[in-house]
C-alpha cells in the first residue's frame, strides 16, 4: 500500500473523467454549426434527459465497483465473474425497459422541462435515435465498475476515450458528408455507445474473462440478487436525493432571472472542475477500501483510509487556492458578458470554499462504496438533503443567492461530517 498504488488508480480515473463531458459538448459544437438555435436546443434538452435517465442508473458502476473489489481483495475468481455478468444481466433489462417505454419517458420529461412546439420534434427525434443506446451505456456502467473494482482504471479511461472518438469521427462524418443534421448526431452518439461497449468485452475477453458461461442459476441466485439489489437501492435512492438538490440549485437560481441563473451555471462549473479530479481520488477508494475489506487487511485498509485523506486534502488546498486568487481570471475564460461577470465575483470567495467542504464527501463515498456500507452513504445524502433545504428555505428570503451557496457548502459538509462520524463505528 503506497502513494504510488493511489495514483496508479486516481491518474486514469481523472482522464477518464475529463473526457466524460466531451460527448455532450461535441454535439452541441456541431449543431450550432447546423444554422439554427433550434438545434441547440433540441440537443441541450436531449442531452439533460439522458443524463437524468443514465445518473439514476449510476449505481450499476458503484455496486459493481465495491462487490468485486471486495472479491478481488478475498481471491475469489469465481464470484468476480458472476458478479459482472449479473450486473449485465441487469444493464441489459434495465435498458430492454427503456426502449420498450421510450415513448412515455420521453414525452414525461419534456412536459417537466416545457418543451414544446419545433424544438419538442426535433428532441423526439433525438431521443428515439439515442434510446437504443441505452443496454449499450449501461453496460459500460458494469463493466467500468469492474474494471475499477479488480484494481484496473486503465481500461475504464480508454473506454471514454474511444467512446468520444468514435463519437466526434462518426458524428462529423454524418452531419457534414451525408447531410444528416441533427439525426447525424444522434446516430453518432448511439454508435459511439456501442463501440464502447464492445471495446470493454474485448477488454474483458483478452482477459480471459467471460461474459457467458457460468451457471445461470449463480447468476440469478436469489440470496445474492437480494444482496445486489440492496446494496444498488441505497445507491439509487442516494443519487435520487443528489438529483434532487442539483434541480433545486437550478431552479433556485432561475427564480432569479436570467443574469442569476448564468452566474450560478458558470460558478458551478468550478465544483464540477474540482470533482473530476477528487473524484479520481474516490474511484480509488472504491477500488483499495473494497480489496482490503474483502482481504479483511484492516491494517492496510486503514492506511489506505489515511493516505487517501492525505491526497485530498492536498488537491482542495490546490484549487482553494487557484480559485480565491485566480477566480476572476476563470470567470473571464468562461463568460465576456460583463453583467455575469459582475454579479459573479461576490461569490468568487464562496467558490473557494467548496473544496474543502466537499473533499471529505467525495473520499469517504469511494471507501463506503467499497466496503459496500451504502445504507450509511444513503443516511448521510438523505440528512444533507434535508439541511440543505432547511438553510436554504430559512435564509434565501433573507440573503438571496448568498444563501443558495451557503446551504451547498453546509449540505457538503454534512455528507462528509455523517460519514466520519459513522466510520468510528466500523470495526
């Protein structure tokens, strides 16, 4: 257990998270080229209804993550394999029911978000093309968590890199020599999911690791899908509560007005910043926490626990740092428009506070997933979430937008707070 082995897991898993938002922002590029701010918006629409659909499904990564570090850590083949093909045997259900319910899901989402008219059509169209990517993305989801969870983030990384190669080729190809506009960029986006998808079981076949094979009846044992399915319904309802706070942020800063909710959007691209590389960080914590627990190595699981910190709080002193005294050069990189740059820089000291409230959360949720402890990881997002809106309901009136950030900062600390506290526990 080194610095070196953290790094091993961190540096591919914070590539692999720098090029995640490619795919989306790849799209958007190309249709704002098309000639029509129709188009734009089709995308922008299309693109959050997906993240909503594939974010709720997050914890086919996680739990796949945590149970195969676990039995990796114990030496026990047998039980990484099941657990990979019962995570895609799930991935493959779970996005069988999305296309089969594509219609209602679709039409469900653009009511919430007022779409309607040309743009609605064109969204429609997106999406119909999109949707049959979904066994292909969710399987990523498994076979990523896998991959972390047998101590490897190298194939995760390439997996995101082809997928938005594959993306901007196929997607320019379409648009530009066939015509296609906006079903050219749907296309290339849902051939770009499958190739990252056949990628990873070339990965996983090189390996000597099958994907068909095994006993049907390990796969689907129910004492262990009962296990697979608590474990991944704590994840679920956990997110569910990390979604809702993320809409509320949105909502909260278009109530207002325009100048507000920009500030609030380019303020938060700071956090998202900070998270692809503490995240990293986690990622590895999933990876170490589950080995070790699986090994039962407390020794080296503790270590691990302890360097880990050591790391984070490292990289939030870096980018408290960048923030507070290059805040306003960020700011100008990501808006010319004077007003939001104006209302933005009183929150420039806010920003530089996020970090190191939201460090602990971040570390403590990979050694949780890993360890497979999700109901403590559920109780701490669900006391946050109810922080945060109190803070929020409470002050806002008063203070405004300072109060929307100061309620984030808390909501941060409490998700970090809960999980130290119950750690003590933890034998």
């Amino acid at each position: 257990m080194t610095h070196r082995t953290i790094l091993r897991l961190a540096i591919p898993s914070i590539i692999a998270n720098i090029t995640a938002p490619l795919m989306a922002m790849v799209d958007t590029a190309i249709v704002g080229h098309i000639g029509s701010a129709i188009y734009i918006a089709a995308i922008a629409v299309g693109g959050s209804l997906f993240n909503l659909l594939y974010w709720g499904f997050a914890f086919l990564r996680m739990g796949t993550s945590g149970m195969t570090a676990q039995a990796y850590g114990a030496g026990d083949a047998r039980e990484r394999r099941v657990i990979l093909q019962r995570s895609l045997f799930v991935a493959v259900g779970i996005g069988v029911v999305m296309i089969m319910l594509q219609r209602p899901l679709i039409h469900l989402i653009m009511r919430f978000m007022e779409v309607e008219g040309e743009t609605a059509m064109l969204v429609e169209t997106y999406c119909g093309i999109c949707i049959y990517g979904a066994p292909a993305m969710l399987s990523t989801y498994a076979i990523s968590g896998w991959f972390i969870g047998s101590q490897d983030t190298r194939r995760p990384m390439w997996i995101s890199i082809a997928v938005n190669v594959v993306n901007i080729v196929v997607s320019l190809v379409l648009v530009y020599l066939f015509d296609m506009s906006l079903k050219g960029v749907a296309t290339g986006t849902l051939v770009a999911q499958w190739a990252g998808v056949i990628l990873g079981v070339m990965f996983l076949w090189r390996d000597g690791v099958k994907i068909l094979g095994e006993e049907i009846r390990s796969v689907l044992d129910l004492k262990e899908m009962k296990r697979f399915f608590s474990v991944n319904t704590d994840i679920f309802l956990r997110t569910m509560c990390l979604i809702a706070v993320t809409l509320w942020f949105t909502r909260a800063g278009s109530l207002q007005g325009d100048v507000m909710l920009s500030v609030n959007a380019i303020l938060m691209q700071f956090f998202i910043v900070f998270s692809y590389f503490i995240d990293g960080f986690a990622y590895a914590g999933e990876a170490l926490a589950g080995r070790f627990t699986g090994a039962r190595d407390e020794g080296n699981l503790r270590k691990s626990i302890g360097m880990l910190f050591r790391w984070g709080w490292g990289i939030a002193a870096v980018f408290t740092a960048a923030y507070f005294f290059f805040g306003d050069i960020f700011l100008s990189c990501l808006s010319d428009n004077e007003a939001v740059r104006a209302a933005s820089e009183p929150y420039i000291v806010w920003i530089a506070l996020v970090p190191f409230a939201g460090v602990s959360a971040f570390i403590w949720d990979g050694i949780y997933i890993g360890m497979t402890r999700t109901r403590a990881m559920l109780l701490s997002m669900c006391l946050a979430m109810v922080v945060f809106f109190v803070v929020y309901f409470v002050l806002f009136p008063i203070y405004g937008n300072g109060a929307l950030w100061f309620a984030f900062i808390i909501y941060l600390c409490v998700r970090g707070i809960v999980l130290w506290v119950v750690s003590k526990r933890i034998k």
